[in-house]
C-alpha cells in the first residue's frame, strides 16, 4: 500500500527542506509528499518550488491566498492518490520517521483511521504550556462524548485515513477545525479507529507556533456541530 503525505504550509522556510528530506528518507511505500503552500510570504514557495523539481516524488500545490490549514488540506486530500493518506506538519513538531508506526495498523488490515497519540504512552515529548495539555485532554474528553471512542488525543496532527475514506469526506470547518471534524465524521461510520504513541517536540509561540486560544473555543464548536448537526449523508460523498 502507498502513502501520500499531506504537508500544509504556511511560512515555513526554516525549516521545510529537513521535513521533505526526513519524509523521503524515512517513510516507507512513500508514494507522494504533497507541499500545499497556503499563501506563504517567506522563502516556502521559492524553496518548495525548487525542492520538487528535483525530486520527482514531491509535488507543491500553491493556494491563491491565505486561507487556512484545513483548506489546505482538502486540496492535498483532492489531489491526492496514496492508499493511505497521513497529514505532516511542516515545523518539525512531529517525527515523520513515526509516519511508518502510524500507517502500519491500516497496511496490516486491522485499521481504517490511525490516530498518532501524544499521551497514550510517552515517547520523547518537549515540556510545554500546561494550559494547552489540559485544554486538548478537555476537548477530546467533550469529543469522546459525543463520538463514543476513547481516544486520548483527539487535536493530533498525526491522523492516517485509508485513502478512500478522506477523499470522500465532505469538510467544512475553518483554520484548524479540521482534527474534530475528522473525528466526528469518521465515528458516524463506525470506520475502525486506532491509536499509536508517537513523539512530539512541540514550538512556543515564540518560534513560531499558530494556534490560540479561539481556536480552543472553535474546537468545542465544532464538537457539537459536526456530531449533533451533521448527518452522515452531509458527511461524505457517495463513491
């Protein structure tokens, strides 16, 4: 089974190029890396750019504006063609050597949807914000209420799909909206969800993390819509 890796992007020169070259080198059945530039104003498109051209393995797709890391998203999960497709980020918070251990309960057959878990049993993980743990163990409490699973880190960015799954799906939400849509929409089907630990060496704000404190309120948001409000039939395409 071949992986597409879904890597949206915004601003993320630094740091972009060691993210492609640890997914190249890393990840195996790697069919394709899909760099969705979502506006960048830095260096990322000109890098990208150049990157993709000398390896045939990588693709850049440039959004027309700033629109946000789950419109991104849904263009690399449109243009996509992998079996399995997993979303990277492109700062570095997340080893994409991990990629392998998230994709391979679907490979064995066992799994639909993988979740990379930060907490299920720690690995490496940098020491950040106590605010922003309890704020994700809340909203994937309030998350598994609603979806009946027991996950434990619901705002993952790791989240493998069997390809079809993603490419159905109908998605909505905003900015980050995108990890508790997911999860809702894929509990509606009783796809086989797992988990898997991963590592995380997480960013402050400082050095360039994006999400805040509204984005925590969208996320609870989201909960209720996309699991009270929300009917299979508006969740996915049919094939």
């Amino acid at each position: 089974m071949n992986i597409s890796v879904i890597v949206p992007a915004y601003n993320e020169s630094k740091t972009i190029v060691k993210v492609l070259d640890l997914l190249l080198s890393n990840v195996e059945n790697l069919g394709e890396v899909l760099v969705v530039d979502d506006g960048s104003t830095d260096e990322t498109g000109r890098v990208c750019k150049e990157y993709a051209s000398a390896n045939p393995k990588v693709r850049y797709i440039l959004q027309p504006e700033n629109r946000g890391k789950t419109e991104a998203l849904k263009e690399g999960f449109r243009q996509s063609t992998g079996d399995i497709v997993i979303v990277q980020d492109a700062d570095l918070e997340y080893d994409p050597a991990e990629i392998n251990h998230v994709a391979e309960p679907i490979i064995k057959g066992v799994a639909d949807v993988v979740l990379g878990s930060r907490f299920l049993v720690r690995k490496t993980s940098r020491s950040l914000y106590f605010r922003h743990y309890m704020a994700n163990k809340f909203i994937t409490f309030m998350s598994n209420v609603f979806t009946d699973l027991n996950l434990t880190d619901v705002e993952t960015c790791y989240k493998a799909f069997r390809g079809d799954i993603i490419r159905s799906m109908i998605i909505t939400s905003k900015r980050f909206g995108f990890e508790i849509e997911a999860v809702a929409k894929v509990a509606k089907l009783q796809y086989r969800v797992y988990e898997v630990p991963i590592s995380y060496y997480g960013r402050s704000y400082e050095e360039g993390k994006k999400i805040g404190f509204s984005d925590g309120l969208m996320a609870l948001f989201y909960i209720i819509k996309y699991n009270l409000f929300t009917s299979k039939k508006a969740s996915f395409r049919k094939p």
